[in-house]
C-alpha cells in the first residue's frame, strides 16, 4: 500500500508525539515509506472526532501499521497523540484493524511490545495474550534494559 505524502506527514506526526524517545520504538520517514512500499504493509488513520477518513485540515489522532504474510498479520506500529487519549480512540482503531485483518482472512495478529508499556490494557482489553518474551531486547539511554512482551490474537479461539 503507497501511502500518499500527505498520509506520511500524519504517521510522522503523531509517531513523533506518541514515542518516547527513551525507548527508541518510533520508526523514522523513511522506514515508514519503505514500509508502506512493501504490498504487504497497510495503515489506518484516525481522527480527532473518531473519522477513518480525515479530511485536509482534520486533526489526526492516530494510526497504525501492520504487515500481513500469508494468514497472519503483524502489528509493527499503533499510536494515539497523547493530547488524544482516554477518549476512546485507541479502542476504535485497535478494533477496526482487528476487524479489516479478520475480513482480509487472516487467522491471528501478533504484536511485540516493551514490558510496561501502557497500551497492554488496551490490548488485552481486545483479548490479546501474552506468548513469548525477548529478555533484555530494549536498551534505554542509561543502560537498562526491558523485556519485550510477544501477544497473539487468534480468531480460531
């Protein structure tokens, strides 16, 4: 899926608020371009007032990026702008991705993410478990290092 420019500006926009630079998680303009090249790669937009489809001068609120191969996707990428959460909007667009990878076939939807992260209620809100964990696979800038969290979906359940 070719995201158009202006579809980049808005990831990048709420990417740059959403991702703590701490963590190092948030990709930059070219990975994302890169990404959205790949015809496995798609996104979803959400704006401010809950729109999957924004006008020009709507605020985007939120996004996501996932990979599908075969019947399973991936969730690389889901963000809210701080300014915009606690009102719903993460639930929204969490679950029509789950619904659109559910229509495109897909049996099950993986996502990694740092222990601690507090998006892990949101997720386990839309019954995504714990399957795996990567000891040690973050680094912060002062040298600790945190668990990455491995969740699975599955609609064969």
């Amino acid at each position: 899926m070719i995201a158009p420019p202006d579809d980049i500006d808005r990831i990048m926009s709420v990417m740059e608020q959403a991702f703590s630079p701490e963590y190092g998680e948030a990709w930059n303009r070219r990975q994302v371009s890169d990404a959205l090249v790949v015809g496995s790669c798609r996104y979803g937009l959400i704006g401010a007032d809950g729109a999957e489809q924004l006008s020009e001068e709507a605020d985007t609120a939120g996004f996501f990026m996932s990979r599908g191969i075969l019947d399973e996707e991936e969730l690389l990428l889901f963000a809210i702008a701080p300014q915009y959460r606690r009102r719903g909007l993460g639930h929204i667009l969490l679950s029509r991705f789950i619904v659109s990878a559910k229509n495109n076939g897909m049996s099950r939807i993986f996502l990694e993410m740092r222990r601690g992260n507090p998006a892990a209620f949101l997720y386990a809100a839309h019954g995504f478990h714990e399957i795996g964990v990567r000891p040690s696979y973050y680094r912060t800038p002062d040298g600790n290092r945190i668990d990455a969290i491995s969740q699975e979906l599955s609609f064969q359940d």
